[in-house]
C-alpha cells in the first residue's frame, strides 16, 4: 500500500510568487491533515479536511493560504503571495477514521524556501 | 488549549550511552500520545504510541510510558547507535472538543550518536 505522498520535495521561490504544494494521502483515508514547521521549531497544526468538507482551518496562518480538497482524494495548498516568513517544511497525514487512537500517517514533506 | 514540552536539545551521545528525552504534555481531554522520528532527509515516521495511562509503546529499543500522574511521556532507549541519529518529535492526539482529530508537536530533539 503506498503511503502519504507530497509533491514537490522542495520548492524555492521568490517573495510575492505563487506555490502550490499537493498532497495525495493514503487511498480509504477520509481525514487529510496540513501541518508546517517552521525555523526548526514545533510542527503545527494547519487545517484538516474530512473527506472534501474543512473540519478545522483554526491553524491557517492568513489568508495568503488556501487548501483545497476537491471529491475528497487529493489536497493541495496555494500561498499567494508568498512571504518570507512561509519558508519551512509542510507536511501532510492521513487517518482513515477517528478510532480513538488518533494514529496519522505523514507523508514526506514540503520544504519550501522563499528568498 | 494543548501544549506539548520537549525536553530542549540538541542532544549528543557516544554509542551504547543510555537515552532519555523528556516529554510533558497538557491536554484538556484522554489523549493519545506519540513519539515520531525525522532520519535526515525523509519523513515523519511513528516510532512509538500509547493510548492510554499506563501503555507502554515500544519499537526499535525505545521505550515510552503514558504517566497521567506526571502527564509524559518520556522516551529512552538503553543502547544507542550511530544509525538512532535523528530528530524526534513527542506529540499528542485528543478527540475531545474543539481540538478533535489534530495532533500537537513538540519543538523536537535533535540527537546526534557518535561512533
């Protein structure tokens, strides 16, 4: 079974610029989850999708940021304009359901740099 | 709101030392803990999970047990090799409220094993 995929492994772009990072989970899997890290610090909570439906954006940053998950499957994530400040690692994970156990499966990541 | 603490690193051991990384959480709910390591230039990948006060979750040597009276979840491993050489991540899933669904980080432990 292949895992959480994340495309592209690195971007570099340039403040003001348009990136979009994408997101295919693992297939079954209804909860897509966004997460960031930034400057070596914490890994934090971006949004979550169940299915196509946002259960919870409270950790998008502004609204430079827009996620998407269009017939449920994959989810991809658009920074317009890019700031500097954006520069990090973004991750993306899957769960198949709330079980109680709260297991996510995380794909690869993101690095993006904005210069 | 929830909150994970790692113990700060980075970290830096001679092989076959002993490891610990202290991890103390707040959660307002019965969370699930974690423990997730980052080898350079791959992923997130679980390690370790407890569900509940108690569990033990163990994988690859290392060790955590989900103490609710001292709420952590501290991670050790009693023989390191050059190969544990990773950052590792404690975090904590809750269903409870507004938080269902999401995971909470810690800032991560650098830890770096010398032959």
């Amino acid at each position: 079974e292949a895992g959480v995929t994340q495309f592209p492994s690195h971007s570099v772009i340039e403040k003001g610029q348009t990136v979009t990072l994408r997101c295919d989970p693992i297939s079954g899997h209804d909860n897509l989850y966004w997460y960031r890290r930034v400057m070596g610090k914490e890994i934090k909570f971006l949004l979550h999708f169940v299915k196509e439906s946002k259960q919870d954006e409270s950790g998008m940053p502004n609204n430079r940021f827009l996620a998407e998950r269009t017939g449920g499957t994959y989810s991809t994530l658009k920074v317009q304009p890019a700031e500097l400040e954006d520069s990090g690692v973004y991750f993306c994970a899957s769960s198949q359901h709330w079980t109680g156990k709260g297991e996510q499966y995380f794909g690869p990541g993101t690095r993006l740099t904005v210069t | 709101g929830n909150s994970v603490t790692q113990m700060e690193g980075p970290v830096t051991l001679s092989e076959e030392a002993f490891l610990t990384i202290n991890c103390t959480y707040t959660a307002t709910g019965y969370p699930s803990l974690f423990w997730y390591v980052q080898y350079p230039g791959e992923g997130l990948q679980l390690l370790l999970k407890a569900t509940k006060a108690d569990d033990k979750g163990s994988n690859k040597g290392f060790e955590a047990t989900y103490r609710k009276e001292t709420t952590s979840f501290h991670l050790e491993k009693g023989s390191v090799q050059v190969s544990d050489s990773a950052v590792y991540f404690c975090a904590l899933s809750d269903l409870s409220g507004t938080n269902a669904g999401k995971s909470t980080f810690g800032d991560g432990t650098t830890l770096t094993v010398k032959p």
